[in-house]
C-alpha cells in the first residue's frame, strides 16, 4: 500500500518537474541551481560556530530597545507631570463657578433637595427628643376633643 | 545509529547538552535550509543572515516544540516566514535582493552547455525573479527539494490545494516568460 502511494507520489513529482523540462532541461535547471547556491567553501563548517556565539552573546540592540522604552516612558510621566502642575488651575475653578443652574440636571437637583430634607427631618426630630415634647396622636386626639 | 531527529530535540528539552545536540540539528539540516533562501534570490550575506535568524528563534523556540510535525518542515516555516519577512523588508527599503542586479555572470567556466544555454538561464532567472515570493518559495520546495504537497502546505501555512495553485500557477508564468522571449 505504502509502496503504491509513494509510486504515485513521485509520478506526480516527475509530472510537475517536466511541466518546466519541456521548456528548459534538468542539466539547465541544475546548473542555474549550482550557480544561484555557490557559497564560500567552509562556510558550512563554521556556521554552527556564529550562531551558537550569537546566542550567547548579549544583544546591543535589546539593551537600546529597552532604554529607548524606559526613556518614552519618563518622557510621558514627565509632560503628565508638568501639565498637572503647570497649567492654570483658576481656568478649572472659573469653569466650575461658571455653570448655570439650567445645566444642572433636574434629577441632580431632585436628589440634592431629597437629601437636604432627609437631614433636616433627622434634625427635626432630635429636636424634639431633647425638648421632650410628646406629639403622639392620642394626646392630640385628647386636645382636640377638649 | 544516528540519533532522530526527535530524539535529539528530546535530548535538548532535558536540558542535555544542548549546544552539542543543536549543533548536530544544524549540522543536519543547515544546507538544505540555506540553499532554499538562497533558491529566493538572496546575496550569500543576506542568506547568512537569514539562515542565522532562523537558528536562534529555533534555539529559542524548540523547548516548546511538540514533535506533531516533522523537524524540517518546523525549521522551514521559520525560514519561510523570516525570508519573506526579510525581503518584504528590503523591498520597503527600496534595497534590491541579487535577481535585481540583473543577471549573474553565466559565461563563466562553471557553464559547460554554450552561449545559448546561458541565454536560456538568464531568461529562466528573470522569468523566477518576477514571481510572487510565495509562489517562488512553493515552486523551488517542490522542483529542487522534491517535496510533497503535505509537506509544503505546511510550510507556507496554505492548504495542499493552495500549495498546488501555487506551483502551477509559478511555471504557467515561467512558460509564458519564456516562450515569449
């Protein structure tokens, strides 16, 4: 089964390779093959050498990368910085002071006043507690029926 | 008998020896690796470069590697992704790779078939040079390093139909550059 695969597999390899064999023969092919990969004789031998001492070697470039970030870095807190302590913080108090009442939003008032009531009740009431003022419905009932 | 590959890279995650068991890988594989860049129209010190970054995102990479595929075909989605990278780059530059400079000096000694052979080889290096990149990668897999399809669908993350496309697509358009010549 194995071997039939591989028979159809290297049928089609040699079908695809003749559709360029028609054109330009396999020695051509070859030979503009040996031209395009020549490289210097031993250069085989000591590649392995290079990138092993590349790998060890620290890289220049990553230590530039990363000052490069550092110093992005303190540049952006840096104008943060100053804006926040330079520009003019009187412009941000004038534009507080400068909202007009009809651009405050009805339901923030609706909840400024509920608030300020509540606490007005509360102050009502220990009032009351302290003077000892006793307002139960039945004594007013009693009043009123005298 | 020669280690596997897979054994050699088992060797590697145990954390034996690793420079000499990634010596042996490259010394196992590192040819084949270096002429496909070189198939792509790279100067010897381009490639070298290439085939270099190639090796170190390998070294960086292969404790993660999972043994579902082929070594080979791993390094050479690697060296497909970074030339393709690395040419995009160079064409961004405006730099030319060595199919640009025009045409290698065929009537040297090396070239024993006359000055009409010659011709053709010019013709057949101009006609590659305005491949798309992926169909030049697709087309030197599959006429040089005799691969199949599987093999290099993988390799240029495209299906087998793709990689198909791509090769016939690849000598349609040298035939046609070099019939009309």
């Amino acid at each position: 089964m194995n071997s039939m695969e591989n028979k159809r597999s290297n049928n089609s390899l040699l079908e695809d390779q003749n559709l360029i064999n028609s054109l330009i023969s396999k020695e051509l092919m070859k030979e503009w093959e040996q031209h395009v990969i020549a490289c210097p004789p031993t250069y085989f031998q000591s590649f392995p050498h290079k990138v092993i001492e590349r790998i060890h070697k620290p890289t220049k470039t990553s230590i530039i990368y990363t000052f490069g970030k550092l110093s992005i870095a303190a540049v952006f807190i840096f104008v943060v910085a100053g804006l926040y302590f330079w520009l003019p913080k009187t412009n941000s108090e004038a534009a507080l002071n400068s909202i007009a009442l009809q651009e405050i939003p009805i339901n923030e008032i609706d909840a400024y006043v509920n608030n300020y009531e509540r606490v007005a009740d509360a102050d009502l009431q220990n009032e009351i507690i302290s003077i000892g003022v006793n307002l139960e419905p039945t004594n007013l009932s009693n009043d009123s029926s005298n | 008998m020669m280690p596997t590959d897979h054994s050699l890279i088992q060797a590697f995650q145990s954390n034996l020896e690793k420079e000499a068991v990634f010596t042996k890988l490259m010394h196992r594989h590192q040819e084949k690796l270096y002429y496909q860049i070189k198939r792509m129209g790279l100067e010897h010190a381009d490639a070298d470069d290439v085939a270099q970054n190639v090796w170190i995102k390998v070294w960086g990479k292969l404790d993660g590697f999972k043994m579902e595929s082929e070594f080979s075909t791993w390094l050479f989605r690697i060296g497909h992704n970074e030339t393709i990278n690395y040419i995009n780059k160079q064409k961004r530059n405006g730099q030319n790779h060595a199919f640009e400079d025009g045409l290698r000096d065929y009537n040297t000694a090396s070239n024993t078939q006359g000055p009409q052979a010659s011709q053709i080889q010019i013709h057949l290096e101009q006609g590659i040079k305005q491949l798309p990149e992926k169909q030049k990668f697709v087309f030197m897999l599959r006429y040089f390093e005799e691969m199949d399809y599987e093999k290099i669908a993988s390799i240029t993350s495209t299906t087998v139909g793709g990689a198909k496309a791509n090769y016939h697509q690849a000598v349609k358009k040298l035939q046609e550059f070099i019939s009309n010549r």
